[in-house]
C-alpha cells in the first residue's frame, strides 16, 4: 500500500485528490500550483521560522546545478540503494530544492523499484523550486520536529544538513529501516574559511548514533574544488553560516575574488532502526 502524509490536525491519513489532500475528518488541504502543500500548522510553529529565504535558495540552486557537490549526491545514491527495498517510501528532512531528493527517486525508478519519495522543508520558497524541479515528488512545507507522515511509515528518511529530531525520525521509521545523514567533516571549505578568516577554525564534528538506532556505515568523501568566477565563489559563501554571521569587511574580501579552490568534506552515516 502507497503511504501518504498524515493530517497535521489530527494525524489521519491524508488522502490525495489530485488538488486537494483530505483527511477522514474532513481535514482539507490545497495544493499551490505548482504542486506543494502546506502542512505547516501555524499555531504549532514558532512566529520566527528559519527557512530559507529566496537568496539562500537561488544561491544553493545555482551552485548545486554545476556539479560542485556531485560526490555527495553519488555518494547519498549509493547509501539508498544500497539499504532500499522494493517500493521503498523515502522521506527528505529539509529538502531544499530538491536538487538531492530528484536524483534519489530518479536513481531508485532507474533501477526498478517503483518508490515514493517525499520532501519537508520549512521554506516554501525552496519548495516552489523543488516542486519545479521534478513532479513526482510529494512535497510539503513542514517542520522536521513535527513530521506529517504516519507513524512507521517510512523505510528510508534522509538529512543533509538541515536539522532534525532524533525521535521524530525514530517514529515514522519502519523497525529495520535507515536514517541516512550527511554532514560536513573537519576540513570542509577551509579554502573558502581562509579567505575570510586570519584564523580558520576546523569544524566541529559531533557524530552520536541516536537513541533506538545502531550505526551500520560510515562513507567519507573528500574532494577539492576549483571555482572560477565570483558568482561561483559568492554562491558557495551564501549556502554557508558564515555568509550571515561574517561582518561587512570579511564579506568584502570575497567581493574581490574570482578564483578559488576549496576543500569539500563530507560524512555521510547510515543508522538502522533496531
Ligand atoms: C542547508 S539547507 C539544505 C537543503 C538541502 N537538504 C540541500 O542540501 O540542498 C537546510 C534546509 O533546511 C530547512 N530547514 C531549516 N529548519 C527546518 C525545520 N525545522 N524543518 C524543516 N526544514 C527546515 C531550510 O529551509 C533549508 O532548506
Ligand atoms: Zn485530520
């Protein structure tokens, strides 16, 4: 059976209608055009949201589109179909764009196994351009603390670098079924924090198994990239924390810079629902 995202009043199942979901309460809720629902209950969200706003987005979406992270993308590939069943249900927790969702549901359809793959993020900005971006995918702007999706329901849930509650993941997990993580190491954009900062910190890598799960793999990618113009490099410097909390001056060092080379540094973790 297709599982669908549950009703972010009363939890039931919400049944597509083509335009419409619909709980059996009569809880009802409207596609946008381009093919998005908003589950975001407002009296459960805070009055500040953290989404990304349009600038974040068109940046990450131009940057992404050149292949700058295409060893991530290959590497979350491999992670999924390595632990996917047969008409896997896949979530992504803070989709973004959906630059990374679409190519997982391309790459699971091209090998037969006929998935639903489903997106959350808090920012309708990023799903206006994720539901662009490819029309198979079920998308909602929710919040990963509050997922609008049944309990053990899923048998895959995704992250790369959005945040996440642990329990929220455990519960619309099937028992036996993967949390796959992807986060940045040590040495991720040093070249891009040298640019900046007299002195570049290495990130702080807190990796824990979460409570309810056991750790299965470990995948690290290293790579190192060459951006050639400044679009590129201001692009980079937006996706980042950095860009919002660098003063005025460190920001304009970058201004200035039209050749750049970086290390890229991922981890991405596989943890099973035990
Ligand atoms: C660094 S971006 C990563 C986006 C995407 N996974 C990618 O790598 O291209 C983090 C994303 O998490 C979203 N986000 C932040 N807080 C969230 C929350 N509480 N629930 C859902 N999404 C959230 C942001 O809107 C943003 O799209
Ligand atoms: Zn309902």
């Amino acid at each position: 059976m297709k599982i669908n995202f549950s009703c972010p009043v009363c939890g039931g199942v919400l049944a597509d209608e083509g335009r419409t979901y619909r709980c059996e309460k009569n809880h009802c809720f409207d596609k946008a055009k381009q093919g998005y629902v908003n589950l975001l209950q407002s009296q459960k969200s805070s009055k500040k949201r953290h989404g990304d706003d349009t600038l974040m987005v068109k940046a990450r979406q131009d940057f992404l589109e050149k292949g700058f992270y295409n060893d991530l993308c290959k590497g979350l590939i491999n992670a999924v179909l390595k632990t996917a069943k047969e008409e896997t249900t896949l979530i992504d927790l803070g989709c973004g764009e959906c630059w990374y969702t679409s190519q997982l549901f391309e790459s699971l359809s091209e090998n037969g196994n006929n998935p639903s793959v489903f997106g959350i993020d808090i920012s309708k900005q990023a799903l206006i351009a994720g539901s662009k971006r490819c029309k198979d995918l079920k998308l909602a702007v929710a919040s990963t603390s509050d997922i609008p999706m049944p309990d053990e329901s899923c048998d895959i849930a995704v992250c790369v670098f959005a945040p996440y509650a642990e329990k929220e993941v455990h519960r619309i997990l099937k028992r036996g079924g993967v949390f796959i993580k992807a986060f940045p190491l040590e040495n991720h954009l040093m070249g891009l924090k040298s640019a900046i900062y007299e002195k570049p910190y290495k990130n702080e890598v807190n990796e824990e198994t979460p409570a309810g799960f056991e750790r299965i793999d470990f995948i690290k990618t290293n790579n190192s990239i060459t951006l050639e113009t400044n679009e590129d490099i201001i692009n980079l410097f937006k996706m980042t924390p950095y860009y919002y909390k660098t003063g005025r001056a460190d920001q304009m060092k970058l201004e200035k810079l039209s050749f750049l080379e970086t290390e890229t540094e991922f981890g991405i973790v596989i943890y099973k629902k035990v």
